[in-house]
C-alpha cells in the first residue's frame, strides 16, 4: 500500500505564474495505490497486481478573471519486484500503470 503527495503549484509546475500567487488555490497531487504479490516463481522476483487513485487540483483568481483545473486519475499497475542488492528492506521494482485521466476546466 502507497501514499504519494506531489510537489508543484499547478498544472505548468513549478515554473512560471501568470497571476500573483496570492491568488492561487491548489492542492498538491495527491494518490493511492494497493499492489499485492500475485505471480511468484517468474524468474528470481514475484510480479504483482494492483490499482491506483490519485487526484489534484489547481485554481487561481485575478480581478474578474478565474480558471480552475481538476483531475482524476483511476489505474491499475503491475510490477515486477527483485531484490536487486539482497537487503530485506528495500524493494527494488520497475512498473507500468494503465488507466484513465480525467482533467476538467472551468
């Protein structure tokens, strides 16, 4: 199980602004996924299957003008896990995610 947080002020990153960034509501990027163990004996690593969620949110205001950003991604992942420096405490994998991204603006 994962709880990411990602960093950046907006959908542009951390790059530039076109408003003050007193004017500027966002909420960092926010996911969740579960992955569990589910083929074993593939070689020296295990294969595992998952899902993944994840959210954010961006909106700024300047005068009368405004925009609000919002997306939602729904996936599901799979990776292959080896204990790449045979230490029980790390887990050293490579993945791939696939699913959907639904951004909105208003």
């Amino acid at each position: 199980m994962n709880v990411g947080l990602g960093i950046g002020l907006n959908y542009s990153g951390l790059g530039y602004q076109y408003v003050a960034l007193s004017n500027v509501n966002t909420l960092p990027a926010i996911s969740l996924s579960y992955e569990k163990g589910s083929f074993a004996g593939v070689g020296p690593g295990i294969i595992s299957l998952g899902s993944l969620l994840g959210c954010k949110r961006y909106s700024w205001h300047s005068g009368e003008y405004k925009g609000a950003w919002r997306g939602l991604i729904v996936a599901v992942r799979s990776a292959y896990h080896y204990n790449l420096f045979h230490n029980p405490r790390l887990d050293t994998y490579a993945g791939l995610s696939l699913g959907v991204r639904r951004k909105k603006y208003r």
